[in-house]
C-alpha cells in the first residue's frame, strides 16, 4: 500500500482532500504542521502534498533532507500563491508538482492515481 | 469592638472568596460549552464536506443526506462549506452546489444572518454570500441594503457579488464601481478568473478607459505572464493615472521586459523615493542584470540597489544557492 501525507494547516482543504483521496488506493494521513509530519523520516511516505510552501523557501531543513534522502517522496504543494518565482523557487529545491488554489479535485487525483500507477507498474 | 470588625472583614472575604470561585466555575462552564460548539461545529463541517464532495465526485442524481439540517446553525454551516468548495475548487458541477442553496434556503439565511451580526462578522457573511449562487430575490435585497455601503470590505463583497451573480457583465461592474480595486481586491477578482467566471481577453481589458478595468488587465496580464502585451503595458505606463502607471512598471518587471526606456526612466523620475525604493527592491527580487539596471536608475542611488539585491540573497535564496 502506497503511502500519502497531506500537511495542512487549513482544516477545511484537509478535510476535503482527505476525502477526495479516499478514491484513490493508498493510504492517507494527515497533519496540521510540518512539524507533526517530521516525526516518522520523511522516506516512511511515498508522497506529501502539502499546503505550506514557507519550509522550502525559508532554508529550513526541509529542503536539505529532502536532498540529502535517497529514497525521497514526491512532493505536491497546493499555494495560493502564484507568481512565477515563486513557483521557481518551490521546483529548484525539490518540489516535484505545483498546483494553485483555486483546485480541480478531479485532476489532482488523476494526477495522483497515474503517479500511483506509475509507481506499481515499475 | 475588634471582634466585631474581624468578623466583618471575615465575611467580606468569604464572599469575595464565593463571588472568585462562582466566577471561575461559570467562566470554566462557558469555555467548556464554547469548545462543544466548536467540535460540533468542527465534525459537521467535516462531514458536510464528505457527503457534498462524494457526491461532486461521483455525479449521479441521488440527493445528498446532511445529518441534524434542521438546526439554523448547522445550516450556516453547511452554507460555509459550500463557499469554501465553490471558492477553492473548479470544474466541479456548480449546478449541485446551486441546487443545495435553494433547497435549504442558504442564501437568505445567511443574508439574515449578516443583517443581525455587526463589524467584521457581518463582512464575514457578506463575503460567503458572494461565493454562493443566491437567487435574484436575495440578490436584489442584499444589493438594496449594502449596494451603497462605503465600507470598502462591504462593497468588496458586493463586486463579488454581482460578478458571481451576472458574470456575463463583469467588464460592466468593474467599469461601475465607484472606489478603486486595491492589489489585495483585484486578488479575489482574479480568483473567480480561475474558476472561470471572467473573462481572460486582456486586450480590452488593457485598453479601456476605467482604472479598475485597466488595473484587472495588468493583473491579468502578471498572473499568465502574457508577454505579447508588452505594447500595452508600455503605454499604460504613460497614462496620467499614478495607480495603474505604477501596476504598469511593476507588471513590466514581473515579466522581465526590457525596461531601457525612456518612459521606465521618467515614470521613476515621478516617483517618491519612497516609492522608488520599494521599486529597487522588486528590481533586485525579480533578478534583473546590474548592467540592465545601470542604465535605469541614476548612478547616486545604484549603492542603494545593490544593498537590496546583496539583501534578497542573503534572505531565502541562499539556501537555493547552497
């Protein structure tokens, strides 16, 4: 079973991407704060789709780790923001897919599930 | 004599006493009830959220069962969570959201709702009744009692409003809206852009008369980075209005135009340095060349830009140069 965090701090989004991806198969945990996601090493989940982007843009050691981990997880962030460096910054330290709010639910999951696939067939 | 004022001070104290621990137990009583409310709140959210968003994501015709609907206050919850899906979502069926605010009356419930709250509250419902479809009905009483507000927050929600009501004459509203869109207002305006209920032709957008339309075509043009509208943005930096001559610069730095002009360096001349300084800053964030930036700013405040620039890489992106 492929493994899925979603790091939100915002109750209603976690809510609502927790039960969106209750269609896709894995398994799904979430937390409010990176912080709480740190517990387990970053290698126990397969991806993470977080909402808070500040980790890989402040120098904090999210982005080291992440470099530093053989077997790192795929990373989504889901951000309000959305100029272009931004977004720059986020994919050269080591976020894999970028998705601003307003969110098609429908094509995150697709998105997902091919990963997922990808994943199973080799 | 002493006796009897001791016994005075005595009871004074056991009632002050009495009055601290009643006053403590109700105050613990309250928090307790409001933390009830709060997790009842929480948990029908969540599962308002499950129900809604099943059946967005199946389809089918089925209707969907929210438990414990009857209550006034779960119904406002359920009104919350349909704005937060409409508003943080695309490409879903906004026919079945619509349908769930008729059905259980959601948008004069939460017209009624900012009647009787005050302040920031009343901003709060205002602005998740622009985010739901209401009925022309409801429309019309909201735009009565608060069309004409001049508290910016309120006639905020009243343009969203009537963009999520009528998008078909969005242009319209934006050209008829008396006080100007502020970045953080053309934000939410760009947000519905997303979930397209504007439209995106910037060109019209760029070349009209009004201010706020002119503003949303350069927001518009940042957001997608349209390039091609270089001409436009050149010469909206022309214009006499300061506001949208300023966006105009800032949009032509996002882009990371050519910024040799002779129109660049006047528009910095009327500028405060105020103003100038916070452009520097921009310069230096969006990583323009100091060669392309020599020939812009006078050669007395270029120490001050390399001050920025020395600034924003010794800020967050040095760890993306480590």
């Amino acid at each position: 079973m492929y493994r899925i965090a979603i790091i939100s701090p915002d109750r209603f989004l976690w809510a609502l991407l927790c039960n969106s991806l209750s269609l896709v198969e894995a398994e799904v945990a979430c937390f409010e704060r990176w912080s709480e996601a740190l517990i387990e090493p970053l290698s126990h989940y397969n991806l993470i789709l977080t909402l808070e982007s500040y980790p890989f843009l402040n120098g904090a050691d999210v982005a080291r780790r992440l470099r530093l981990s053989n077997r790192r997880p795929r990373i989504y962030v889901l951000s309000w923001l959305h100029d272009e460096q931004n977004v720059l910054s986020l994919l050269e330290s080591g976020v894999d897919q970028y998705f601003t709010l307003p969110v098609n639910i429908p094509r995150l999951c697709g998105k997902i599930t091919a990963q997922i696939n990808e994943w199973r067939n080799g | 004599m002493s006796g009897a004022m001791g016994e005075v001070v005595g009871a004074y104290t056991l009632a002050l006493l009495v009055g601290a621990v009643l006053l403590a137990a109700a105050s613990m009583l309250h928090a307790r009830v409001r933390q009830r409310r709060i997790g009842i709140r929480r948990t029908l959210e969540r599962c308002y959220v499950n129900v809604l968003n099943r059946r967005l994501l199946e389809g089918g015709s089925a209707w969907c069962c929210f438990p414990l609907i009857e209550r006034r206050s779960s119904r406002l919850t359920l009104a919350v969570v349909v704005a937060q899906i409409g508003a943080m979502t695309y490409g879903y069926d906004r026919r079945v959201l619509a349908k769930v605010v008729r059905r259980y009356g959601l948008d004069r419930l939460l017209l009624e709702q900012a009647r009787l709250s005050g302040g920031m509250r009343r901003v709060e419902w205002l602005h998740t009744l622009a985010q739901i479809e209401c009925s022309d009905r409801i429309y019309q009483r909201m735009m009565n009692r608060y069309g004409r507000s001049r508290n910016s927050y309120i006639a905020l929600c009243m343009t969203l409003a009537a963009l999520n009501h009528s998008p078909e004459r969005s242009i319209a509203i934006l050209a008829e809206r008396r006080g100007r869109l502020s970045p953080f207002d053309l934000a939410e305006v760009l947000m519905m852009l997303k979930r397209g209920l504007i439209p995106v032709a910037y060109q019209p957008l760029l070349r009209a008369e009004q201010a706020n339309v002119r503003l949303l075509g350069l927001c518009i043009v940042r957001y997608f980075g349209v390039t091609e509208a270089e001409e436009d943005i050149v010469a909206a930096i022309a214009t006499d209005d300061r506001e949208v001559a300023e966006s105009a610069l800032f949009t032509l730095c996002a882009l990371r135009l050519r910024l040799d002009r002779e129109l660049v360096r006047e528009a910095a001349r009327r500028m405060s340095e105020g103003e100038r300084r916070a452009w520097y800053r921009h310069l230096a964030s969006e990583g323009y060349s100091s060669r392309a930036i020599a020939q812009i700013v006078p050669e007395k405040e270029l120490s001050l830009l390399g001050e920025y620039v020395e600034q924003t890489v010794a800020s967050y992106k040095r760890a993306l140069m480590n």
